[in-house]
C-alpha cells in the first residue's frame, strides 16, 4: 500500500509498511490535492495554478499533464 502527501510544491510518496520515501519531480505551484486510482497504480495532482499531472507510481514517471485556463 502507498501514502501520499504533499507540502508546498513537493509530493512525496511513502511505502506502507517498509517506510520507503520518494518525490515526485513535478510542477512549480503549491500541490491542492493528490489522489490514487482504484489501483493504486496511478497517482493524479492538481495543482493551485491549475496543472493537474498523472504519474505512473512504480515507474515514478509524469505520463499525463494538462493546465486549466
């Protein structure tokens, strides 16, 4: 299982259980919100400017982003 949280610009993904940590390199405005799908296999952020971003959590690589105007 994985946790997510976010402080300022910065997302930081945690490992249930075996505590391992690591960031995702993403946008440059403050993080609103982060959500896992179903299978806890992609993670979605959506930003105060608007950039939502879509990683792919095992690969810890952006697949998806798009900005609101």
């Amino acid at each position: 299982m994985l946790v997510a949280s976010a402080s300022d610009e910065k997302v930081t993904v945690t490992e249930r259980g075996s505590g391992r940590r690591w960031a995702l390199a993403g946008g440059k405005s403050e993080v609103l919100s982060v959500s896992f799908d179903a299978a806890g296999r992609r993670l979605a952020v959506y930003r105060i400017d608007g950039l939502l971003e879509v990683w792919d959590v095992a690969n810890r690589k952006r697949i998806f982003e798009v900005k609101s105007s």
